[in-house]
C-alpha cells in the first residue's frame, strides 16, 4: 500500500474510534433525550441520534464514523462537535482526522486571565533575560524589566513590536543587527498574514507600520516569506555595550493567540554576565558597567 493511502487509511480508522469513542461518553439525558420506558440500552447515544442532534442524515453520520471518503462542512463538524461534548482540544482533533484545517480556538475570558497570569511568572522568571508576550498581530501583551532595560520597550512608544521596529528611534539606535534582521522580520510577519487573509487585525498593522516607515515599504514589496525561527541580535546598550542574543519565538498551547519571544545570551561579548549586571541594583541606579582589568 502506498504511503499516502496508508497514511489515509489510518487517520479513517482513528476518526471511527474517536468518533466512538466521543459518543460513548454521552448520556441521552446530557443530550437532552427524553428517557425511560423500561427499554434497557446500551451507555451513550446511537449514531442515529447523533444525526438528528447534529441536523444531518443519519447515513451520513454513519458514513463519517466509518471515515469514508465524504463532504464535510466546518459547519457540520462543529454541530458533531456540539452534540459530542467536544472540548476544544477534541474539537480540533476532529478537524484534523476529517482533514480539515481546524478553526482558531476560542479562549474563555477567565482562561485568559489566568494564562496571563502564568505567562507574566515565567518571563519574570526569565530574568535577568530580556522576555516579552505579542499576540498575532505582534502587539505586545507584556514584557520583563530585563526587556524594557535592553530592547527599550516602554509604555510610551506603539506597543507593537513591528512599528516599533521600525519606527523607534531608542531601538533603532541600539541595534547593531538591525540591517541584517529586517527583512526577516517583514518575511515572518507576512507568513502569519497569509495564514489568515482576511483578518482586518493585520491590515490595520500593515497600514500602520506602512505609514511609518518607507523602509518596511520597501520590504513588503519584495514579497518574501519566512517561518517563525531564531534571530540573532546585536545590540549596543549605552551602560554595558555591546549585547549578542538570540531571540527565539514560540507558541503557547493554552494561548494560541499568543506569542513568547525569550531572548538568551550568546557567548560573545560576555553578554550573560552584562544582563545579570543591568538587572542587579547597581545596573538599575545607571552606574557604568565595570571593565575586566
């Protein structure tokens, strides 16, 4: 058997256990049924009334829980998804074995609140290294002191790490690395762009960092694109000089909206040791970082 059939013939079988599985696990009384009449029954709902719950024919269902090849809807997966008690997790997982791309997950407000608060320890945790938070659309959510005290992030500047990439002077004049960075940075922001075409969030930031900076035009024009990696930075601060990170951008699972970047010291410049200095006291009171004799 060729590999991509097999690898279809697989992910059909697992969406038949899953599906089974899902529906298992939920009562007609959870389903809203009415019960009773002294008919015993087997635990969970039949494909039948999965169907009428879903608002789809019943040999449809039954054609999907055996995974054959079939139409499926966002719209019609979701109402399966609903009648199934589907959390988000399952929800997407069962986009993925119908294979369809799965929808961006909805994040409850109090989910959010307590993520942030998560989030907020481990980039303070990170100290004495520069950490910031950006959602998709590279505003920046929060960020540690080592961050404001290196990268210059301040509460008076756009509060969106593109702009301000291009468009803040402190920054500008800090980064040695910033010729050689730039086009990487317009190539990512274009691939999450192009992940998600309609989304007018990313057009008011285009529009934003366009007017800005005839630079960032320039780029955009190119029309490059890059995933998400590690870019090295060269920065020269005004106390303890010249600074070599790597910064490293990576997904949170419980916040898919949003984005950690850690930056960690590379061995050059004895860099580790100048971030410890600007952190501690001395560094915070603006005295000069003391030379190795």
């Amino acid at each position: 058997m060729p590999a991509v059939e097999a690898t279809r013939s697989h992910r059909r079988e697992e969406l038949r256990e899953f599906l089974i599985s899902r529906r298992a696990r939920v009562s007609p009384e959870e389903a809203g049924l009415p019960v009773g009449g002294g008919r015993r029954r087997t635990p969970g709902l039949r494909r039948e009334e999965v169907a009428v719950l879903a608002g789809v024919g019943a040999s449809w269902y039954q054609w999907l829980e055996q995974g054959r090849e079939i139409s499926v809807s966002p719209q019609v997966l979701d109402a399966v998804a609903r009648v199934l008690r589907l959390s988000d997790a399952e929800r997407r997982h069962l986009y993925l074995l119908a294979g369809m791309n799965p929808p961006a997950p909805e994040v409850a407000p109090e989910r959010k609140r307590a993520n942030c608060d998560g989030l907020r320890r481990l980039i303070d945790t990170w100290m004495p290294y520069p950490a910031h938070i950006m959602d998709a659309y590279y505003n920046c959510v929060m960020y540690n002191d080592a961050a404001a005290i290196v990268l210059g992030m301040r509460p008076d500047n756009t509060q969106n790490c593109l702009v301000d990439f291009f468009a803040d002077p402190l920054y500008r004049a800090r980064s040695h690395s910033w010729e050689q960075n730039a086009r990487t940075v317009v190539a990512q922001f274009r691939a999450a762009c192009a992940a998600r075409p309609d989304d007018e969030g990313f057009r008011a930031v285009l529009d934003e960092v366009s007017e800005a900076s005839a630079e960032f035009r320039e780029m955009w024009a190119e029309r490059d694109i890059e995933d998400q990696g590690q870019i090295r930075k060269e920065l020269e601060h005004p106390l303890a000089g010249l600074l070599v990170v790597e910064s490293t951008v990576m997904k949170v699972p419980a916040r898919p909206d949003l984005m950690i970047v850690l930056h960690t010291p590379l061995e050059e410049a004895n860099t580790a040791a100048k971030l410890e200095w600007l952190a501690s006291p001395e560094g915070r009171r603006g005295a000069m970082y003391p030379v190795a004799g």
